[in-house]
C-alpha cells in the first residue's frame, strides 16, 4: 500500500510540473522557430529567432502572425554551444512571456529551458490551460 502510494504521489508530481509552465505563461502557442542564430555573452547563450504562429492556445496572439523569440540560456555550458537549431523547423508548444518591447522569452526565465514541449502533449496542455481559464473567471 505504502508502494502504491508512493507511485501516484510520484506520477501526481511529475503532472504538476509538467503543467507548471502553462500556468506562468503569458501567451501559448503551437508554431515553428525559425531563422535561429546565437552568440555567446558575460551572462550565457543568446539565442534569437522568428516563431511563426499556426495557433494560439492562451493569450494575446492571432494565428499567422511572428514573433521576435529571445533566450538567455545562462545555465548552459559554454562549450559545445547549445544546439537549439535542431529543435527549429518543425512544429512546437511554445510557452512564453513578453520579454522586452515586442519580443518573447521562455516563460521560465534564464534557466536552461527554452519554452518549448512536443506538439504531441497538445491535448494535455489544452486541459491545463481550459482548469487556468475556468479559474480566472469571476465568481
């Protein structure tokens, strides 16, 4: 009994965390990054592109529209650079927040993870975002 709930207790935290970053993004989108460069800075890697927006799951944004993409990635490793490219091209989740003027940065910060999840986990995030959007509305 002890196992078992130790299990669900394990599976019940790793959906939490899962979800944590549709609950602190400002904008969610399903899109494509393109055009990605990088430079290395004091503070970690930059990484700049275009997100290319096929539809919008939360927030202000319309579908076809672009989106100046800003990372500062200050957790990763200087050498090899971080291969973010290999990640653009194809069809994304991407969790954002308005960074400064009009770009965009990853909604959890400069920490290494660059706002990004599989479009396969489309279904899961639409759940998460429709529970952010049921208890945003007055009572």
């Amino acid at each position: 009994m002890l196992l078992l709930a130790m299990l669900l207790g394990a599976q019940l935290g790793i959906s939490i965390e899962k979800g944590a970053i549709a609950q602190n993004a400002d904008l969610v989108v399903a899109g494509q990054l393109t055009g990605v460069w990088s430079f290395p800075w004091i503070d970690g890697w930059h990484f700049r592109g275009t997100l290319k927006v096929t539809r919008v799951l939360w927030g202000p944004g319309k579908a076809g529209q672009t989106l100046d993409y800003r990372f500062a990635c200050n957790h990763c490793v200087f050498w090899p650079r971080p291969d973010l490219e290999r990640h653009a091209d194809r069809e994304s989740l991407w969790f954002l927040n308005r960074a400064s003027g009009s770009s965009w940065e990853p909604s959890f910060g400069p920490n290494g993870d660059p706002g990004f999840r599989d479009i396969s986990d489309i279904h899961y995030f639409e759940q998460v975002l429709s529970l952010r959007k049921a208890s945003a509305r007055p009572r």
